[in-house]
C-alpha cells in the first residue's frame, strides 16, 4: 500500500472513532461544525483516497 496509503488508512480510522464518540454523545462536538456527519464523510472520503494510493501504486 505504500507508507502514505497507510497513513490515510489510520487517519480515516480515527475520523470514523471521533464520529462514533460525537454521534453517542460521549464527548461533545468540537464546534457547531463538526458533527458526527462531518466526522463520517470525512472518513469515508479517506477510506476512498487510501484504496486508490493502494491502487494506483505500480511498482
């Protein structure tokens, strides 16, 4: 996947934590922004960015 596939990958991990954290109101959101739709999108645009830098790698 390459080190930056990898990267993107945990960010978009975490992303999907922080959303299920905001979404069950476990930690309150850090501005009237971030909401848990925020957190979610994010994290799937991430998921997204992470197959194509594993995809489009050819060595």
């Amino acid at each position: 996947m390459g080190m930056l596939g990898g990267i993107v990958c945990v960010l978009a991990a975490l992303c999907g934590v922080m959303g299920i954290l905001t979404a069950t109101d476990v930690i309150s959101p850090l501005s009237a922004e971030l909401t848990w739709l925020f957190w979610f999108a994010l994290s799937g645009i991430l998921f997204i960015a992470s197959i194509a830098l594993g995809t489009g790698r050819t060595e």
